[in-house]
C-alpha cells in the first residue's frame, strides 16, 4: 500500500471578510495518524478541504509525497476521504459504491455507460476490480451487505462501507471528517478500536478531523489543535495533555475540564493562590494556574471548600467543590475511597505542585520550579 | 360533524373541478337534441356516442394532431430538460460570481408572459421564412426558466457531500449532475415533465400564432379546425374530439400521480 507525506505550508483561507485559516504550516509524516482538533468553527475541516483539493487556499502550498498539487484537482491527488455523512451514492448497491473510485481511474467513459459498458470494458480490469472490492469488503466484513443499497444499511454499516470505498484505491493518505460523529456512543467506541486496528494493519498516511478530543487522545500519533486558523499546538497526545504550550491548549484538552485559579506572581517569584504562599515559583506577574483533576487533592490544611455535587464514574468519583473565594473545583478520587469531607460536606484542597500548569496573562505556558515548601 | 366539514369543502372543490370534465363526457355521447338538456343523469335517451366518436375521428385527421401534440410535446421537453438541469445544477451547487444575480433573473424572467413575447418571436420567425414549421412551435419554450427554478430548488437539497466524494472519485461535472443530482431528483423530473407536457398539449394560443397548415396542428388547434368545418356545431362530436385529446393527459398524470405529488411538494411549488 501507497503512504505518503503531506506538507502544507503558509495556508491562508478567508471567506469573505472572515480569515478562516491564518499561515497554516503543517508536516504529516509518511504512515503518521495526526488528528486535527479544535471547536467547530476553527477551521480544522476547511484545512482537510483544502488538502483534498475541494477548496482552493488563499494562499500557501499543498505537497503530497514532495509533488506540488497546489492546482491539482481532487481526482488526481489520490487521496481517499471518509465524510462525517458517509456519501454514500444512495442509488448504487454497496459493491458498486466500492467500486466507483476503481470504475472512475481504471475504466473509460464509454466502459463506465450503463449497458455499453458491459461491452466495451476490458475483462480483465473488471475482474480486477472485482477482486478488489472483494479484498476491501473482506477486510470490513461486509461481504454480506455487498448487495444492498445504503438506504437498507444501518449507521455502523455505512460507515464501513465508506471506509470501505476509501481504502479499496491505495490512496496516498486517508482524509476523514468526523467520521465516527454520527455514531452512537457504544459503536463509536468500537469504531475508533477498528479504525486504529485497521491503520495498524495498512500503514497509511491519516489525517483525522474531530471535536472530540477523547478520539483524539485514544487514536492519534501527533494532534495538532486549532483554534481560530492557527495551530496552537502540535504535538504527541502526552505532551498537549501533560505540557499544554497555552491556556487555551489546557482548556480543551482532557475531561473534566482543567481546573483554573487566578494566581499572582510576587516580586520574590514565589507563586500565590489567593494570597496563600505555594511551592511553586516562577517569573512575577499575574498568572492562571491550572490543576487537572486527578492532581486535586484533599489535605488537612490549604484551600477550605465544599462539596457542591458528586459524580460517580464507577471506579472513580468526580467531586465538584466550591472554594471559599469562589471559584470551583473538580477533583477525582477513587470510588473506593471516603472523600475526606466533614459531615458538613467540607474539606481542604491542595495540589499536587509540579504537575500543575502556569500560564502568563498573555495566556502562554511559564516554566516554574519547585522552591523550599512553605506551609501550603 | 366538525371531521366532514372539510371533506365537505374539499367534496365541492372536487365537484367544481371535475364537472367540466364529467360534462364533456356526457356531451359526448349524447344526440344533437339532447345537448341543451340541463339534466346530468349519466344515461342518455339516446345513444349517439359511437357516431359522435366516429365523426370527431374521421372529419379531421385527429390521429395527425396527436402525432403533431406528441412530437412538439416531446421535442420541447427533451431541450427543456437538457437545457435546464445543467443550469439548474450551476446555480444550486457551484460557486462561480454573479451566481446571485443569475438566480435573480431567472426568477424575474418567470414573471414575464408568453404574451409579452409572441410579437417579436414572431416577426423573428417569420422573417426567418419559419413559420408553419415543428420548430416555430417548439422554439419559444425551449429554454424553461420555469424549469430551471423548480429543478434548482430540488437540487439544492442534494448532500454536498456527495458530490464532494464524487469530485474525489473523479467525476466530471456533468457525470455528477446527470448521473448523481438529476437520478436523486427524479420526483422533480416527473412533476416538471407533467407540468410541461399538459400545458403544451393543450397550448392553443401559440400554435394558432405561427401555424395554419392543418397537416402541422396540435390537437387543440385540430379541434379549432374541427369546429370550423362543423359549422353549425354538432357539440356532441365536438365534445368527443375534446374527449380523445384530453385523454392522454389524463392517462399521463395518473401514471406519474405518485412522482408528481411528491415533486412539488418536495419542493414547496404548487
């Protein structure tokens, strides 16, 4: 199977007055799953558009494999793409959908007529091709729905019938737009372990458009998350989830949202939360501090609060907590264990101080580093 | 009683609607005395509906104007269709500049009547020795803007998607609009065939503008010349001639009801 890489460099797109992609530069490597992230609206399916050749930029460059397709037709980039509604030819049966992209490259106009084409087609491509929609409806197992129409299949079915028909030419890369949106929640779960496997086994060039980051997360070798026409950041799934670069990576990326709280810099360099000294120190000036939930803990002494709502996730448990000062918390615990709440429902929260996140009021990550503790 | 209520109003809208039809029916196989009875009673005193049938079939050659009606029916819809998918397929789902300004025109373009225009088509035609031709007759109607509104609205709700997988698939425009859009609006393509077929079979207003050769007339002018040569109206074989040409309309509309039906209201044109 054909993999190749893609480069996109100094994309620019507006529509009209809106500047929907702004100086995208972009390297998906040869066999590399990277996902596109980000809010709709960002501009992460008009990037795919454009990779596809469904839209044209502004501005910048397209190279698939070092070959400058720029100007190239959809046609002639090879690529493959699986759209979020599957498009699916609603009146052809499932072998023909299959078929098309091969029917389209391989056989003529007059081959591909209704009737005449019976005549006219060489036998042997048909047969090729035959035996290619048969190895793609094999890998999907749909060999038994090869017969019908889309209309009869159910969502999960299409979907693999859409893959199916993307994979069946050997495309260059696969281009998927939230393929696995229109899915329940059990199939998309199944579909997401399908889709990595069956990447495992061809070895393609993948790029994957999504919302959701848990797809994100769960599939990608490298994200790249947009926002607002720019990559904020690029990265393995680790490095966005462990070491944000800005406020707005740390937001959007993992659930529960990240915990915020407004903290202040002094000239010392020490770090305060709500006028409490931390551990933490780093350069002065007001700054937001994020806590993921995992790193809240219940102490003996820091941050009064009190349980607003608990959430159970069967092995764990999300608490939302409201502190004194008012901003609120979320914090997950084993199920298991007591939550360390009095029986008015109040406790004292700390962190754990060097897997917190610091960011400037530029909004941009800032290193710190542990200093001596003083009473948290 | 308030649930008969309107399938009372709509009994007598059907009624109003249908009597013509039920009249001409009856006229038709009645004798010349009993025309002017007012009784609607189906049965007549006397049965003249075989020599009614006959005079209206054999005075004029009725088989020529259905010939005439079908070939000019038939060549306006082919370019009608030919002409208006394509653009209606431009003006749904390309993006190209002025596509706002096209769409306006057509729309204006459906407000000017045919009477507007006769003069000009047909000094024009006269002038281009055309007249007592098939041509005249098709010519006008030729280009649908009619057509191109009704398949533009169908069009626009075909997925943009499947196109867009059609266009990564490798096919051409006009693979995608003929062999994708125009198969997944085949509803619309019924409902604007009925609509054009009808009003051309029964168009008398055109025809009598450019044609007077008997040989070239559709079966409404036929039957104009009918009653010309009955002078003295024997209504009866009249309305047995209006019978046989109205006829196939009938036939046409009640095979493509289920598309027709589902064509407009698809797409909201009534």
């Amino acid at each position: 199977m054909s993999r190749q890489s893609l480069n996109l460099s100094g994309i620019r797109k507006g529509f009209g007055q809106t500047q929907v992609l702004k100086d995208i530069s972009l390297l998906v490597r040869e066999g590399e799953f990277l996902s596109l992230v980000g809010m709709s609206g960002c501009g992460k399916s008009t990037l795919l558009r454009i990779i596809a050749g469904l839209e044209a930029p502004d501005h910048g460059t397209v190279h698939i494999g070092g070959r400058d397709v720029t100007d190239s037709d959809p046609s002639d980039r090879n690529l493959a793409m699986v759209f979020q509604s599957y498009a699916l030819y609603p009146h052809m049966t499932v072998r023909h959908n299959i078929a098309t992209p091969l029917r389209m490259r391989k056989l003529g106009l007059a081959a591909r007529l209704p009737l005449l084409g019976r005549i006219t087609a060489s036998r042997r491509t048909l047969a090729e091709i035959d035996a290619a929609v048969a190895q793609a409806a094999d890998t999907l197992q749909i060999t038994h729905l090869l017969d019908r129409k889309p209309a009869q299949l159910s969502g999960g079915q299409r979907q693999r019938v859409a893959l199916a028909r993307a994979l069946v030419r050997q495309p260059a890369a696969f281009l998927m737009d939230e393929p696995l949106s229109n899915l329940d929640a059990k199939l998309r779960a199944h579909m997401r372990d399908e889709l990595v496997a069956l990447r495992r086994r061809l070895g393609s060039t993948f790029v994957y458009v999504t919302h959701d980051q848990v797809e994100a997360m769960t599939m990608s070798d490298r994200i790249a998350l947009m926002i607002e026409g720019r990559i904020e950041q690029l990265g393995a799934p680790d490095e966005l989830y462990h070491s944000p670069a800005t406020l707005a990576v740390a937001k959007f990326i993992g659930s529960p949202t990240i915990n915020l709280l407004p903290a202040e810099v002094a000239p010392c360099g020490v770090v305060h939360v709500h006028g409490r000294a931390t551990g933490l120190a780093s350069v002065p000036g007001p700054a937001t501090l994020g806590i993921r939930a995992e790193d809240v803990r219940v102490t003996a002494s820091g941050m009064p609060a009190r349980i607003l709502r608990e959430e159970k996730h069967g092995p764990d448990r999300f608490l939302t907590c409201e502190l004194d000062e008012g901003e609120t918390i979320v914090l997950r615990q084993k199920a298991s264990e007591p939550t360390g709440a009095d029986e008015n429902g109040k406790l004292c929260l700390g962190f754990v101080e060097d897997r917190a996140h610091l960011f400037g009021a530029d909004g941009l990550r800032r290193e710190m580093r542990l200093t001596e503790k003083v009473a948290a | 009683m308030r649930r008969f209520i309107p399938h009372l109003v709509l009994a007598l809208g059907a009624f109003v609607m249908l009597m013509p039809f039920y009249w001409m029916a009856l006229t038709s196989i009645r004798s010349p005395a009993e025309i002017f009875d007012i009784s609607l009673w189906p049965v007549p005193k006397e049965f003249t509906g075989v020599q009614n049938y006959t005079q209206a079939a054999t005075t004029v050659p009725m088989a020529r104007f259905m010939l005439n009606g079908v070939i000019v029916c038939t060549g306006i819809l082919l370019v009608q269709v030919l002409t208006a998918v394509p653009a209606a397929y431009a003006l749904a789902k390309l993006r190209f500049p002025g596509r706002r300004l096209l769409m306006i025109l057509v729309i204006a373009a459906l407000c000017v009547p045919m009477q507007a225009l006769a003069l000009p088509l047909f000094v024009g035609l006269a002038k281009a020795g055309l007249l007592n031709t098939y041509f005249a007759q098709m010519a006008p109607f030729f280009l649908s803007v009619f057509a191109i509104f009704l398949f533009h609205q169908s069009f626009r709700s075909y997925p943009d998607e499947i196109i867009e997988a059609a266009r990564m698939d490798g096919f051409s425009e006009m693979e995608i609009c003929w062999g994708l859009v125009l198969r997944g609006s085949f509803p619309s393509l019924a409902a604007f065939s009925v609509f054009s077929v009808v009003a051309h079979w029964n168009d008398l207003y055109w025809p009598m503008i450019v044609v007077n050769d008997t040989a070239l007339a559709p079966p409404p002018l036929g039957m104009l010349f009918f009653s010309d040569v009955e002078t003295g109206a024997n209504y009866g074989a009249l309305m047995a001639g209006a019978a046989m040409i109205t006829a196939p309309m009938v036939v046409c509309f009640l095979l493509a009801r289920r598309h027709f039906v589902a064509g407009i209201t698809m797409t909201g044109v009534k």
